[in-house]
C-alpha cells in the first residue's frame, strides 16, 4: 500500500535506460508517473499532463533543460527538480534564477531522488 498521495510525476529524460529504474521506484512508492523523451514536445507534455512535480534532465537534443525550464516559467510555477551530470556554478546560478526548486547530479542514487521529490513536494505544500 503507497504511503505517497497519488501525485503525478513527469520526467523529462531522453536515457531510457535511467528513465525506467526512476519510474519503477517512482511507481512502487505510490506517484503516477509519465515520461517525456523528447525534448521538442516537453512544453506541451507538461501543458498536456499538469505534473504536480518535473525531473528535467538538463542536457538533451534540440531544446536544453535550460531552455525547457524557461518556456515551462512562462505559464507554470510547478516545481521543477533537474536531473544534471555536469554543472557549473554560472549554471547552477542560472538554474536557480530561472525557478527551479532543487538539482540532483548524475550519477546519483535514485533513492535519494525519491527524498528530494518528497521534499520539494512537501516544501512546495503540495505534500
């Protein structure tokens, strides 16, 4: 029995093989989940979806995380987590200024994703 509200989760990734062990435990701790892998329709899956949380990689084809995360501020204050391998402090502060709510680096332990969502959730007072 999940002790997590039904929350929906989307994740923008384009790493399939990251993108299923995330929603399998996602999953099993009581979120629904969806998944975006291209990042020229991420906008419109979120306008599509209304996620209550995003996991953004930050280096995708064609749109970067940076710029996903700008077009989604135009019209959504939903929070946002970025999924990064590398960033630099210019880019942390960027990120942050843009609005998003917490960074986790690659490689990391999906668990302690799982904290940081529950975390900006309940920060975010939708948990």
């Amino acid at each position: 029995m999940p002790v997590t509200p039904m929350y929906q989760i989307l994740i923008i990734e384009d790493e399939v093989e990251l993108l299923k062990p995330i929603t399998h435990l996602l999953e099993a701790k009581g979120f629904r989940v969806s998944s975006c892998t291209r990042s020229e329709t991420a906008v419109e899956a979120v306008k599509k979806i209304k996620p209550d949380l995003i996991l953004l990689d930050l280096v995708l084809p064609y749109l970067s995380g940076f710029e996903i995360c700008k077009k989604i501020r135009l019209f959504s204050d939903i929070p946002i987590i970025i999924i990064s391998e590398k960033s630099t402090t210019k880019d942390l502060q960027t990120l942050f200024l843009l609005g998003i709510d917490d960074l986790v680096q690659k490689p990391f332990n999906i668990k302690e994703v799982i904290l940081r969502v529950k975390s900006v959730l309940k920060r975010c007072a939708i948990n």
